[in-house]
C-alpha cells in the first residue's frame, strides 16, 4: 500500500538524511501549494534533481 508523502514529509526526510546517493524520491506537487514551493526552493538550493 502506498502512503500519500507531501513535500513538507520530503524536506524533513532529506534534513535528516546523510547520503541520498542511491535513494530516489518521486515527488508529485502542486504549484499554488506554499510547501510545494518551498520544497522546490529547498531542491534547488542544495542542487537535488
């Protein structure tokens, strides 16, 4: 069964991950959500693709 993440679980995840060289995330977000925004900004601040 596949639990709903939001970007808000993402971010927190990531702040508290060490390596994320293997790991791949699937992120589905919406542009007027203020946390998909932020998670976005945070992506690209630490250059995850």
């Amino acid at each position: 069964m596949k639990r709903k993440v939001f970007a808000t679980d993402v971010v927190n995840y990531l702040k508290n991950k060490r390596s994320l060289m293997s790991d791949q995330i699937t992120i589905y977000s919406a542009v007027w959500r203020p946390d998909c925004k932020r998670a976005k900004r945070f992506f690209a601040d630490h250059r995850i693709q």
